[in-house]
C-alpha cells in the first residue's frame, strides 16, 4: 500500500480538505499526489484537475507573494506551516484558506510528502480575541467534523 492508498483511506470521508504533495519546494513548487473531496467541493477544482500541479494553481492576484515564500522556508527549516492563504477557486473568485501542512516521514525519519490540511475561514472583525480563535474563524460547512482539522504536533494528527 502506499503513501497515497494511506492519505485515500482517511482523508476521503473528512469534511476538512486534504492535500498531499511531494517533498519538492523549489519551483515551481511540490506537486500534488492526492487531493479529497472536500478540497473539490472548497476549490471547485476536481482531483484529477489539481494533481501533478504545484498547490500554486491555487494563487491569485491578492495571494501574498511573502507568505507563500515562507510557507517554502517553514517547510525546510521546521517542516510544518500553519496560516492563512488567499486562494481561489477554479470560478476565479477568492477565497481565505486557513492550511496546516505537515510533513509525512519515511522509515529513515525524511520527509517522503507533506500533508495540508485545509478550511475556508473568515476574518474576524475587531480585535482578535487571545484564545484558540485568533483573527479567523472557520466557515460552516455542511459535514465538517470539528476534530477533523489536525491541532497536535505529530505527523498525521
């Protein structure tokens, strides 16, 4: 079985969006292996459509040019990247992505791919509070299971 067949058989039923790349983070970027069917629905892109592209198809306009780069210096440095992205989705329109990617290591303890887990999220209004909400808040969506979306510091969750 492999790394995919794994992702496949947790990642399908999530209501959370569920990306895997390769490990490559020069450009134009890792190229993605696996993407769920929350991630079509959020995207509008289907499966096939995103695979053996970079997850930079999903950049834009408003897409902020040094955060993305972090997003590559994090992944070599501490190999995990939490923020908020604006993407878009195949129709054009954009759209806030909150992504938690995570490496996915091998028996020799490299990373074999990064695994992002993905919402739609709003920004908040006023101050952000000091709790577990911050600046934004996750967009309701119907099916989304709230301990789906990953908080502890291992490589699946």
């Amino acid at each position: 079985m492999t790394v995919v067949d794994l992702v496949r058989l947790f990642a399908e039923p999530l209501g959370t969006a569920v990306v895997l790349t390769d490990t490559d983070l020069e450009r134009p970027g890792p190229t993605i292996l696996y993407a769920n069917p929350a991630f079509e629905r959020m995207s509008g892109y289907s499966a096939e459509e995103v695979c053996g592209n970079s997850p930079r198809m999903l950049q834009g306009p408003a897409t902020n040019r040094q955060l993305t780069r972090l997003v590559a210096r994090r992944l070599r440095a501490e190999r995990r990247f939490h923020g908020v992205l604006e993407n878009y989705r195949k129709s054009g329109e954009g759209y806030l992505c909150e992504v938690d990617v995570r490496p996915i290591f091998g028996r020799d303890e490299e990373p074999i791919g990064f695994l992002a887990f993905e919402r739609e999220v709003v920004r908040r209004i006023g101050r952000p509070g000091q709790g577990a909400g911050g600046r934004y808040r996750p967009i309701a969506v119907e099916g989304f299971e709230t301990g789906a979306f990953c908080t502890a510091p291992t490589p699946f969750c």
